[in-house]
C-alpha cells in the first residue's frame, strides 16, 4: 500500500516550532506500522482551518497521489478542513483517503462530519451575535480584548479549548453514528461502541441509546 501524507498545522509559528506537527506524524507512522517505505511523499500546509485562501500543499498531495495511485493519508480528521465545500472538492478529485483516528469512515461519512463541523461554526457565531446585540439592548458595558487582564484572558482561552475539544468529539461521534446506522447497527449497539471508543457526551459522560437516537436525528435535520 502506498501513501501520501499530508499535516496541517495552524500557524506559521506552530510550523516552525513542529508543535503539533510531530503529533500528526507520529499517528501516521502508527497507522502504517512505522514501514517508511510505504510513505512515498509527505507534505506540509501552514494554514488555518477556516481560511478561505486557497491552499497549496493539499492540492499538490492530491495530485501526486492521484499521479501514483497512492491513498492520501490524514492524522486527523479535522485537518481535511471545517467547510463542506472544500471536502466536496477532495471527494470530486477521485483520490482515495485515510484519517489515521477514523479509518473505518467512508466519503459520505467525512461529509456528513464536515456539514455538522460548518453548521457548529456558523451556530456558534450566530449565538455569540445574538448575546452582544442581547447585552447592548440592556445596557450593559461590552469588555473588549484589550480591556481584559491577563487572568481574564487566560480564563478565557482555557474556556475556549475545552469547548472546542467538547464540540469536536459530539461532531466525531454524529459522524460515528450515522455510519453505524447505515451498517444496521441499533442504537444500544452504537452507544457502546462509542463508548469503547472513549467518546463522551457534552456533559462529558458515557452515550446512553436515546442520546445517541437524539444526535442521529439531528444530524439527518443538519444534512437537509
């Protein structure tokens, strides 16, 4: 089997430090059983998530494994991209491709967890409006960045992460569920799966059946 892996960090600064970087090739070298001649090329974007500037060193990767009949190879999910438009475009490009952490999952899968990524964004954004625009309506005083202390700042971006990693595992697991249940699988049977696979629910504990019944219905209504 040959692959062609591509990373994606960040920020130039974190290209430039590898912090995250080594992370991405360690889960590839895993994947492959560390057989270094199965990676035939390898390939790195200093980029962020949710740019809408054209990347380069993806596309390059789809066109050499596209030339060389090679699996692109992914460490992660998340780093094919939060935006279903440019999934679609890499599913267009016939190229067949790995996430070293959801092999199991196919193209309709990787789409469905896209779509749910880019709704949570967009959700995410919309609420956030709502609650400054809320806030104004009262009268209440807005605190800008550069108002805050650094305690408020680290309390902060502490809150941030933790919601991010939060929102990541829910999207993980709705993309989990949906491919189990186009494999016939019941929700008893999915709940468990899940839960072998340490996933957690918002309230950071293990999937009962009807909560993975309540997610599944929703991702149908967010695929819509």
């Amino acid at each position: 089997m040959k692959y062609v892996a591509y990373y994606r960090v960040s920020t130039k600064k974190q290209g430039e430090s590898g912090l995250g970087l080594e992370a991405q090739q360690a889960a590839v070298r895993q994947f492959t059983g560390n057989c270094a001649d199965c990676i035939i090329a390898q390939f790195t974007e200093v980029e962020t998530g949710t740019s809408k500037r054209q990347r380069t060193k993806i596309f390059e990767a789809i066109e050499y494994a596209k030339k060389h009949s090679a699996i692109l190879l992914i460490a992660k999910l998340d780093r094919l991209a939060r935006n279903v438009h440019f999934v679609s475009s890499l599913m267009e490009s016939k190229v067949q491709f790995k996430a070293c952490d959801m092999p199991e999952a196919d193209n309709f899968t990787i789409h469905i967890f896209a779509a749910l990524a880019e709704r949570e964004a967009r959700l995410i954004s919309e609420r956030t409006k709502a609650a400054l625009q809320a806030k104004r309506a009262r009268g209440e005083t807005i605190q800008r960045k550069a108002n805050l202390t650094d305690d408020d700042r680290k309390k902060g971006s502490t809150a941030t992460a933790t919601r991010a990693r939060t929102d990541e595992s829910v999207q993980r697991a709705a993309a989990m569920i949906r491919m189990y249940r186009n494999e016939g699988l019941s929700f008893e049977q999915i709940a468990k799966k899940l839960n072998q696979a340490a996933f957690k629910t918002r309230e950071n504990k293990p999937f009962q059946p009807m909560q993975v019944y309540r997610i599944f219905k929703r991702s149908i209504e967010y695929a819509r």
